[in-house]
C-alpha cells in the first residue's frame, strides 16, 4: 500500500515550440476541410468553442489573481430558493474551482473536437472508396483517440495514421500532443489524485494543473502543469497540420 506522501512525482511541461507572444486565433472556416462538405459545421463550431473556452478561463484567471473574490460555496449544506440574488452570487463568484473546471472543459473539447474529425475523416474516406456520397460506413474501425494511438499501420488504418500523424509516425510532433490530450483527459476521468493539485492557478497566465497517476504503478505520478497558451497552440498548429495532410491525401486518390 502506497501512502500519498510516498509517491515519486515528475513534472511535465508541455510546450509548443515557440513564444506564447506568437499566438493568434486561427478561426476555421468550411474551406479548410476536405472534401467540403456538410459534414463540417459542427466541426468548424466545435474548433471555435475551443477558443471560447479559453477566453473564459483567462477572464477568470485574471479575476483570481488581481482581486480577492472568494468561492461562494461554504463547507456546510446549504438549501437555497431560486431568486435572482442567489443565480447572480452563482454566476459572479471565481472560485478556484470554477477555474479548473473551466480546465477540464478546455481540454475536454480539444479531444471531442479530434475525435469528431476522427470519425469525419472515417465517413469521407469510406465515401471517396465506394463513391456512394451519401452513404455511412457500417462501422467505425477507430472510435477515440485512444484506439488511434493504439493502432500500428496497416492496409485498414494505413491513411487514417498518415492524417492525423504524417509519414514519420515515431517523430511527429502532432502524435505527441494527441497523447497529451489522451493522457489529461484519463486523468481527469479516472485518477483521484488530478484534483489535488487544484489551489495551484499559475503565475505568468491561465494553467493547466494536476496529477496522474499510473494505474499499474501508483507509486510514481505526474505532475501537469502547461501554460494554456501553448496547450491552445498545439491545438491550433496540429489542427492545421492535420487538415493539410488530409486535402492532400484526398488530392492523391
């Protein structure tokens, strides 16, 4: 049995490759997706919640940080009347929590953001194959980001890989921050510990904090702790990547 002050922890910090200062918002439109098709709407809008999700968590780290606005909620049980004083308390109120919350929403929709692509990305191959434009696959061979990075290539998944990670799998910077993405949101799933770390809200702007734990060694742990600016930044760069690799892989076939 492993007590909490026994586990060995490492810190991970995930960066971009580049200077925070060099963020700018990439706004998608239908254009960048191919084959254009209707398909694309709600991936278009869940890129752009990405980013209103992110101006949340600023806002409310700024507030956090620059005043001293403490959590509504008390330690005791409280049963309260519906009344506009109390949804306004609700809504006003900064809490830590409230911050990283907003964290797991962050990273939360990063993922579903990939995972929808990922089963776009299914329907259009399988469509471009057989011709049958409106048609569905049967099923889907790869359904979450887990399995994809679960996967080896082969004649079934062979361009699905070459999408999502180019032809140097082993080397590509965009597999890395899948796995990230994976690997926060298991740890917000299923790992206790990734809370503990939540009275930390970073210094320099909006961060990403908590801890993983292995599930087959608890006694060694992650501590994560990103920058929000180069977690949206890897999201952007491996988006556009992705969807560069994709116009070309239907161009060649």
């Amino acid at each position: 049995m492993v007590k909490p002050c026994e586990i060995d922890i490492s810190e991970f910090n995930y960066d971009a490759g580049r200077s925070t200062e060099t963020l700018k918002i990439v706004d998608l439109g239908y254009q960048e997706f191919a084959p254009v098709g209707r398909i694309s709407f709600s991936l278009v809008s869940r890129f752009r919640n990405v980013h209103e999700t992110f101006f949340f968590l600023s806002s409310t780290w700024r507030d956090l940080t620059t005043s001293n606005s403490q959590p509504f909620f008390l330690p005791q049980t409280r049963i309260l009347e519906i009344t506009d004083q109390v949804e306004t308390a609700y809504l006003q109120s900064h809490s830590v929590q409230r911050y990283h919350f907003l964290n797991e929403q962050f990273v939360f929709q990063m993922r579903r953001f990939f995972e929808t692509y990922l089963h776009h990305l299914q329907i259009q191959l399988f469509r471009q194959s057989t011709g049958a434009l409106e048609e569905i696959p049967d099923s889907i061979q790869i359904d979450s980001l887990g399995e994809l990075l679960k996967r080896n290539s082969s004649n079934d998944n062979e361009a699905i890989l070459r999408v999502f990670f180019g032809a140097n799998i082993s080397e590509s910077t965009d597999l890395h921050f899948i796995q990230l993405l994976n690997k926060l949101g298991n740890a917000m799933r299923h790992h206790p510990y990734f809370d503990e770390a939540y009275t930390l809200l970073g210094r320099d702007g909006p961060t990403l904090v908590g801890i993983e734990m292995r599930s087959k060694d608890t006694s060694h742990g992650i501590f994560h702790n990103h920058n929000c600016k180069h977690i949206l930044m890897g999201f952007q760069d491996t988006t556009m990547r992705i969807l560069e690799r994709a116009k070309q892989e239907f161009r060649n076939n």
